[in-house]
C-alpha cells in the first residue's frame, strides 16, 4: 500500500475508453477529483506546489535498472504542471530538492512498498521532497508518487495512478492531467482551502468532457451537494469520504481536526464567496465555530475581518 506522508510539514478504463462519456462519468470524476483533496488521516487539505524548478537526485540500489524510469516518471508529471525538472545525481556539490531513494526490498514494508513526505515551512509552497520506493515495487511506484511530489496528496478512488485500486500504473490518466492543470493554474496558488481549489479542478474536467453544457450542470449541483454534507461534517453529523476510511489510515484525532479544519474552510468560502454565495454571516458562523475548536487561522481571520459571530435563520 502507497503512502504519502507530511513532515515539518469506477474502473481505470472508464476514462481511457470510448466510455468515458457515459451519463454517471462526470459524477465520479468530480468525486475523485473531491477526494483528491483530503489526506488519509481524515483531514481536507490546503494546496502546497512548487514555486520553484525542481533539482532532483536519484540514489540507493540498482540505479541502472530504475534511474532512468522514475526520472521518466517525475518529467512526465512535472511537464503537465509547467515545472522544469533537472537531474542532478551526478553533480555531488548540486543542491537537489527532490531526493529519491531507491531502497533494498526489506527496508520498506509489502505494505507500504513506497512513500514521499513533502518539506515545507507554511502549507503553501514546497521547499523539498524526499521519496522512497523499495526496488522491486519501483515500477508500480514511480508515477503515484511523482503525482505526490508535485503536491497532490489525497488517494482518491477512481481512474488515477493516485488510487490505491487502480491497474494502471504506468503513465498519467486523463484525471491525473487534469488535477495537474488545476494544481498548477494561474487561478490557483499555495494554500487554497478545498472550496478554493475544487471549482478549478471541476472546469479542468469539464473541459475535457464532449458535453461541456451538460457537465457544468452537474458540476453545479455537485459543488452545491458537497457544500451541504462538509457543513454536515463540520457540525459533527457527517463523514469523510468513504475511500478515506477505506484506506484505514483515519484517526479519531484527525477526524476530530478535519471537522476544524472544515469549519474554517467553510468561513473562508462563505466569506469570499467561492464554491457558494458570498454570506458574511454564514462566514462568521463558520470562523467561529473553527475557532472556539482552536483553529488559530480561524481566529486570526475573525480579528482581520472585523466582525463576530451572528446567528441566521
């Protein structure tokens, strides 16, 4: 099992056949494109991505076998992003920011047979990534965890190399594009919440769908429906995305941090009207219900905006 951790910090062919235009397709690329967005422990995530061009060094065991198809992997996957890739293995007084390792077999679990943890000072842009896959696993590995370097975290179901569940490995699906593209728009920067990143992930997909009319239709009512259950799941009724719990990864206490952490990701929607109308009230409600479960973000904005909580109904 794959694995992407934070330090200091459907089928597959449904979307690579002539099916992919079927009537529920649309549906469940946008809950995988949804999915995308949370990390295992049960906890939506802010977007972090390079703001820099990436030096990468690959190292450890039987690099002739392996060097040539991760750096593959990662060119591949930085190239969708718009990020330079430059390898650095064989300069040893070159600064790499990417470091991959490629392991003995007994050093990583069958389990857990490859993982990356991401650098960064503040959840907005990455400053290095260390990687490591076990020798006989690397060929399964490369893209998934290229996909992570790059700052796209989740393990969502469906036609992904970021799936879990997935047959292909080798080489990008039409989704893993698009949430590349979105990852790295010009509409998108370093710290979007969920609620700002999901309506660029979901023009990236409309985009690529034959009936574009028909897919921003849904697009509405789908944003519209995950509003509704995340205040739900802020509130304490509801429940992260069933792949997170299928992963196994989920903790009480990330749960616990996630309902916060969504709390505060609906004030700052409701706020700046994005993925719903713009409602200073809600907006208020929202950041101080974040904030009396101790998100700091949550009161730091409430004293940046000036005002405090009010009840609508």
């Amino acid at each position: 099992m794959w694995k992407s951790g934070i330090a200091a910090v459907v089928a597959a062919a449904a979307f690579s056949t002539p099916g992919f235009a079927q009537p529920d397709t649309f549906e469940q690329g946008m809950n995988t494109l949804w999915e995308v967005l949370w990390h295992q422990s049960g906890t939506a995530t802010r977007v972090v991505r390079w703001e820099q061009d990436i030096q990468v060094r690959v190292s450890g065991v039987n690099l002739p076998a392996h060097k040539e198809h991760v750096l593959k992997a990662l060119r591949d996957v930085a190239a969708e992003a718009g990020v330079k890739v430059t390898d650095v293995s064989d300069e040893p007084d070159a600064t790499a920011n990417v470091n991959i390792e490629i392991t003995p077999d007994d050093q990583l679990s069958a389990q857990q047979p490859c993982e990356t943890r991401l650098v960064f000072a503040t959840e907005t842009k990455i400053d290095a990534v260390h990687s490591r896959m076990r020798e006989g696993e690397e060929w399964r590995c490369a893209y998934h965890e290229s996909m992570h370097m790059m700052g796209v975290r989740g393990h969502p179901e469906g036609a992904t190399v970021l799936s879990y569940f997935t047959k292909q490995v080798e080489g990008l699906m039409p989704l893993d594009k698009a949430m590349l593209h979105a990852w790295y728009s010009p509409r998108a920067h370093g710290g979007m919440t969920p609620f700002e990143m999901l309506p660029i992930l979901a023009d990236e997909l409309v985009a690529i769908m034959p009936n574009q009319q028909k897919a921003k239709q849904s697009r509405d009512r789908f944003l519209a429906r995950t509003v509704h259950e995340m205040e739900a799941f802020a509130n304490g009724q509801g429940d992260v995305p069933m792949i997170v719990k299928l992963c196994g990864k989920s903790t009480g206490d990330g749960i616990r941090y996630g309902r916060m952490e969504m709390s505060y990701f609906l004030g700052i929607a409701y706020l700046d009207g994005v993925s719903v109308p713009k409602d200073e009230t809600y907006a208020a409600q929202w950041l101080q219900r974040a904030a009396t479960l101790g998100s700091r973000s949550a009161q730091a904005r409430l004293g940046a905006a000036g005002f405090t909580a009010a009840t609508k109904g």
